[in-house]
C-alpha cells in the first residue's frame, strides 16, 4: 500500500474571523437571581486554548454562593414560573431562542475564542442547534399534557455540563428544564465559562424572571455543591464516566431524579459494499469534528478487512488535508485541544498505544508553538484488549480493527463498557436495521455519523449513563410523571 504525502495539498489565504464582535470583560461574578454577583469565593483564569492567552478572571462559587442560587431558583420556582402558564413560558423561550440567533455570531467567536474549536463548527452547528433547542422545546411548553410524562415539574434542577459543547450542553440542560416549569442552577466546566456567562446576558435581555435561571462558575467542588444541596430536586449531569459514578454515588438515598450523559467509545462500522469516499467523510467527521472531544466520536474504526488497505489509504490521503490551526480561521477544520490538562491525557493514552504494540500514523503538519495541539493521529494493528480500544481518549486518535462478518462487526462493537453511539456503513438497508437492533448504543447513525436535531433523543447504555435528552423522551427528565 503506498503511504500518501501528508502534507496540505491545498494553500489557502487565512479568512480570520474578527473578534471584535465579542466583548469579553476582565473580570466576571456570579448570575443569581437575575443579576451578576461577586460571590464568597475565590476566583479562576480561563484562558484561549489556542494561545494561552488569560481571557477574564471568573468567580467560584462555594458552598454558600450555591446556597443562595439554590435559594433564588427556589423562589423563582414557587413564586413565579411553576405558577406561569405553559404558554407564557413559551414566549420567554421563544425570546431567549431568537435572541440566540441574532446574536448568534458573538456565541459562535466567544465560543471558539473560549473553548478552541473551529469557528465553522461553532458557527455552523453548535450556535444554530443551541437556537434549535429552545425553539423546540418552547413548543413544548404549553403542550405537556400530551407528552405522556404528565405535566408536573420537580423544581429546582442542579446542572453539570462538560467544557467540549459548553452552549450546547446548556442549551440540552436548560431548554427542557424550563419549558417544563422547573428553574435551574448550572455550572459550566472551569475551561470554558464564557458562554454561558453570555447567556445570562440573554436571560437578562430576554426579561427572563429572575432566579429562573442561575449560573455559577467553579470547578468539581462547585459541582459536588450543587448535586448534593438539600433543596436540589433534579440533578443532570453530562461528563465523565468517573464523576458521574461519584454523583450516583453522592445522591444514592435520597429523592432526587436524576439523569448521566457520561463518556462513549463509538464503534464506527464500515462493510465492503459501502461508499467509501463518503464512509472516509464520516469517519473524519466522526473523530476529528471538534478535535475528537466528542462523547459520541466515533473513535473505534471498524472495518471489514476486504476494504481495510483501501479504506486506510484513502482516510490518510483526506486525513492530510485537514487544516489545523487558528480556531477563528474560517478555513480550520481541527482547532486546539481544550486544555493542557487534556492534551496531557490524550499524550499519555497515545503512548500507552505505541507500547501496546499499536502502529501510529498522525498527520505531518507543522503545529503552533503557544496553545494546546495534536495533530490527527490514528492506530493500525489494534487489538480489542488494548487500552486505546477501550478507553475514552477524547482526543483526535483513532483506533482501527477490522472484522470479517457483520457478526464479528457486532460483537467487537459492543465489546465495550460503554454504549454511546455507533455509525453502520453498507450499501444494503436490510443490514442497517439488522446493526442496529444488535449494536447496543444509543443512537445508530446509518451512512452519517454526528447528526443532531433537537427532535431526536440522544443518551446511554450501561457506563454512558441513563436517561435521554432531546425530543419528546428528553421531557420525562425534568416531570414528575404521567400518574402524579
Ligand atoms: P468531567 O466529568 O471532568 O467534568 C464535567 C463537569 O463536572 C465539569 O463542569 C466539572 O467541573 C464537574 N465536576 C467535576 N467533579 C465533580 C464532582 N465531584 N461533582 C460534581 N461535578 C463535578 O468531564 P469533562 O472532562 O469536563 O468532560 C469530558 C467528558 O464528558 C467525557 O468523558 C465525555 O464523554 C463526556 N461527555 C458526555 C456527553 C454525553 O452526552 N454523554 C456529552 C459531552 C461530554
């Protein structure tokens, strides 16, 4: 098989998107009961992945700030919103949604700016599925009757989100909590608080009654406080497999409904008979859309080993092709690896993957010298005991296997603690839904991979976690039940 150059075959003039548009403040507090507050704690630095540079100093809370935004969503929740018509609640979400889209070129550079993505994905997916979300769930507001779930909210919800779709996970988190009359205290993750930050803006301008939405910045004690305060009703949390294990721990005993989107070790699945031009486009996307920090990313490559040396050498020759760099650069495809903390663990889990016996391939580019990067990587001769098969690597690393039947295909595939998702590649339609009755994971895509629309449930099976988000399933998580 010959090896393609890895080098960029295309030149392009760089298409900097400004930052003008955003106005990130040096300092920012606490969003409790409808205004920003300095807090008892200390404070953090959050910084641009991509140069390291310090972006604002962001208060964290402690165990009393949490008191006080537990407070303020309680009041807000027995006060006013629990009281409010479904129809009235709509119109702020409907608000909250268009004011999303009109400012959604300010979400969309603050968010790369913050988290290191690509422009063109925050841009073109992330801020228009945020907008998506609350305008779909706004539909729901006065329609709870006919969810099946009933039409009665727990009250107060803690929510936890990960740094790798700060909006996005807030938009899953909020959307739902609200429209079904609950208020909320949400706690982005420490890497990336600016964004939801901007939203309490939103929530401000949108007049959104206050308390209904409290935002608090911190890290894992901010959390913990959170998910174990007394007057929390609802706890929904979207991570790590560990932290979520600790949560199921920490609430075990008493009566607080709750949801965990944990982490995922997708199996992407492609048959000889599929189109492989566009199996190799799913299998970029699939691992390298958003640097491979994607709970579904399809990190697992499977595929059947008549096509395996054509697959590879075609997925290399478009692996070479990706651009990397400047996260505001319109012509990016793979931006900056979330945080130092990250890359180091990506690093060392690739390493495992060369003493393991593993063959790595990365992509040859020259990376930037400030900022956290690593270039699109992937592993050949990849054994299903191997660690880089088994764990999240959450990183732009692929592992590659192959299999013989679509029976082998099924069993490697759901050899995993994990049950995330999963992509079927084939030609034949009758096999799709034979994969996916039999691979156990939450979402199958077939001939796509990484698709989102707030319509459609999204969730776990064993270690990824338990409950759904999204649709008309994503209501049961923030209502009491049809029979209360
Ligand atoms: P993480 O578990 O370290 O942190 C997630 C959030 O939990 C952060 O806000 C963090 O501050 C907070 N936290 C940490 N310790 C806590 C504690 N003891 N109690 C309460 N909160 C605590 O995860 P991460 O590294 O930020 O995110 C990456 C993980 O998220 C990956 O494993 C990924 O698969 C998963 N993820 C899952 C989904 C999904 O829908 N299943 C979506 C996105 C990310």
């Amino acid at each position: 098989m010959s090896t393609p150059t890895p080098t960029n075959v295309f030149e392009y003039a760089p298409a900097p998107e400004s930052r003008a548009i955003v106005d990130i403040k040096p300092s920012y507090g606490l969003f409790i009961n409808g205004e920003f507050v300095d807090g008892n704690g200390t404070s953090f630095k959050t910084v641009n992945p991509a140069t390291e540079e310090v972006l604002a100093e962001v208060a964290e809370a402690n165990d009393a700030d949490v008191d006080e935004a537990v407070k303020a969503a309680r009041r807000a929740y027995t006060r006013v919103w629990s009281r409010m018509s479904g129809a009235e609640r709509a119109k702020y979400l409907y608000r909250i949604a268009r004011i999303i889209q009109e400012r959604g070129r300010e979400l969309a550079v603050l968010e790369s700016i913050d988290n290191g993505k690509p422009i063109k994905e925050s841009r073109d997916v992330d801020v228009p599925i945020v907008a998506a979300h609350f305008f779909y769930y706004a539909g729901w507001a006065d329609k709870l009757k006919y969810s099946g779930y009933g039409e009665t909210p727990l009250g107060v919800a803690g929510q936890v989100i990960p740094w790798n779709f700060p909006l996005l996970m807030l938009a899953w988190k909020i959307a739902p909590a609200l429209a079904c009359g609950n208020t909320v205290v949400l706690k982005p993750a420490e890497t990336t608080p600016l964004t939801a930050l901007l939203f309490a803006e939103i929530c401000q301008q949108a007049d959104l009654p206050p308390g209904v939405v409290n935002i608090v910045t911190g890290a894992g004690e901010t959390g913990r406080a959170i998910v174990s305060h007394p007057d929390v009703d609802k706890v929904a949390f979207t991570g790590s497999t560990e932290v979520g294990k600790a949560i199921a721990r920490a609430v075990a005993g008493s009566d607080k409904k709750v949801t965990l989107e944990l982490g995922g070790k997708a199996a992407n699945i492609v048959f000889d008979d599929a189109p492989l031009d566009q199996a190799v486009e799913g299998i970029v996307n699939g691992i390298f859309f958003n640097q491979g920090h994607v709970c579904c990313a399809g990190s697992r490559l499977l595929v059947q080993e008549s096509v395996a040396d054509e697959v590879l050498e075609r997925l290399k020759r478009r692996m070479s092709t990706l651009r990397m760099g400047d996260p505001l650069d319109k012509n990016t495809d793979v931006g900056a690896i979330n945080s130092g903390e990250q890359l180091k663990r990506i690093r060392e889990l690739s390493e495992v993957g060369d003493a393991e016996g593993a063959e790595r391939w990365e992509v040859a580019c020259d990376l930037p010298t400030k900022g956290f990067w690593f270039p699109p990587t992937l592993f050949t001769g990849v054994s299903q005991a191997h660690r880089i098969a088994r764990e999240e690597i959450f990183g732009p690393v692929l592992s590659v296997l192959t299999f013989r039947t679509p029976s082998e295909a099924v069993e490697k595939a759901n050899n995993t603690p994990f049950g995330l998702s999963a992509g079927v590649w084939t030609d034949k339609g009758s096999r799709i839904l034979s994969m996916a009755n039999r691979l156990r994971a939450g979402v199958v895509w077939a001939n796509t991979f990484n698709k989102f629309d707030p319509t459609s449930p999204f969730g776990g099976y064993k270690e990824s976690g338990y409950g759904r988000e999204g649709g008309r399933h994503g209501l049961e998580a923030y209502l009491k039940g049809a029979d209360q």
